[in-house]
C-alpha cells in the first residue's frame, strides 16, 4: 500500500479538541531549555495548525511535500513555498530512514505544521528517541546531507524528546503581503486668461521656489518672472 493511500491528513485546526492536542505537543517541544520559535514576534495566540499522518514508505515524502504545498495555499504564504517544500521532504526522509530503527512502529509518523501571523513551524514526529545527528559535509557521498540542507535552509532548527519519540523542527518567515499599489492623486487646475489689452497686470500666487509670474498688458499671454 502507498503512502498516498495510507496517509491520513487533518485539519485540527477546524476541531477544538484536535487543535488542543498538538497546541500541548507544541508546548511540550518548547518547554524548558529548547527557546520559543516566536519570540521576536512576541505573541502564542493565534495558532493555526495542520497535521498529516504519513506512511513509512518511499513516497511518504511526496506526500508530505503535497500537504505542505496545499496548506501553504490556504495560509497564504506562498513566498515559503519551496523552502519548506524541501526542508519537510528531508525531515521526513531522516524520519524514516532512522526514525524508525529499533521501533515497534506504535507511533506513526506525523508532519505538524504550526502558523502564527506570518511565521512559520514544521515539525516531524517520530517513534525514535535516537537525536538526529548531522554527518560531516562529504562532497562524494550521494547521501547523508538532508540535516545539512535543513540548517542551510530554514532559519532555525532543533530537535526535542517527547514521551513517545522525538519531535524535529525547523522554523521560517514569509515576507508580509505586497501592498495594493494606490494610483497618485490627481489635481485639476483651472487654467489662468490673460487679461484684456491695456488692461492692468493681475499678479498671479506665488510659485514654489519663490517667482511670482504676471500676465504683461503689452503682449497678451506672454509671461515673465518678475
């Protein structure tokens, strides 16, 4: 059976009791020593969160990236896209690679997706309380650098124990949304007549910068600085 057809995705964030969960699994990576990934906008309230049960086989990735891609959709932070896209890939690729060695399997592995205003957490849990160990960069090695791109990528990554596994995140920063372009006023103005021939010189508002022009009486239309 493939991942596509094994995965289950959810939306807690439309269930109180759903929402409560994985808001507490939240709280239990970000508890202690392990730093707040919101602290620089100040605010925990406010989350919305998605999670998606995976399979454990080799298209477990393509699914997630699939559930990353609609939720961005739906939170509006398409500018994250690929960055996250790949970061969640290889969290999950590490996931099931080693997060599943020396396990019963009892806990699946899940993709939690946390967003708070325009930041935003991902977050892949697995039965393995193994830490993730980043390999030494090696240039002829075809594997081994998924934590590699995870650091190089995201703007801060961790890892936290819980009391069935681990919990391995990263966090990002979509840019705020562009602004409505407002179109520049524009100022009508009425246009000066000349006065009659012979008729004297009306002086006209005084002009930025100070020169005050007047309409001569000798040559109609024709203006001067005086």
């Amino acid at each position: 059976m493939t991942a596509d057809r094994t995965a289950h995705v959810s939306n807690p964030e439309l269930t109180p009791d759903g929402h409560k969960r994985w808001l507490t699994t939240l709280k239990q990576v970000f508890s202690g020593k392990t730093p707040w990934p919101w602290t620089s906008h100040g605010q925990r309230g406010d989350v919305r969160v998605a999670v998606c049960e995976l399979g454990t086989d080799i298209l477990a990735p393509r699914t997630a990236r699939r559930f990353v891609v609609d939720v961005l959709r739906r939170w509006d932070m398409p500018d994250v896209r690929d960055d996250v896209e790949l970061v969640v890939c290889e969290l999950v690729a590490n996931a099931i690679n080693h997060g599943l060695r020396n396990t019963a399997h009892l806990t699946p592995i899940r993709l939690l997706m946390f967003g708070v205003s325009r930041s935003l957490l991902c977050m892949v849990l697995d039965p393995s309380s193994e830490p993730p160990r980043p390999r030494s960069l090696d240039r002829t090695a075809e594997t081994g650098r998924g934590l590699q791109v995870v650091a190089g990528i995201s703007e801060r990554w961790g890892w936290s124990p819980l009391p069935t596994g681990k919990a391995v995140w990263a966090s990002f920063t979509a840019p705020p949304p562009p602004e409505s372009a407002v179109p520049p006023a524009v100022v009508r103005t009425q246009p000066v007549s000349a006065p009659a021939y012979g008729a004297p010189a009306r002086p006209a508002s005084m002009p930025p910068g100070g020169v005050r022009r007047t309409v001569s009486p000798a040559r109609p239309g024709f203006t001067c600085a005086t």
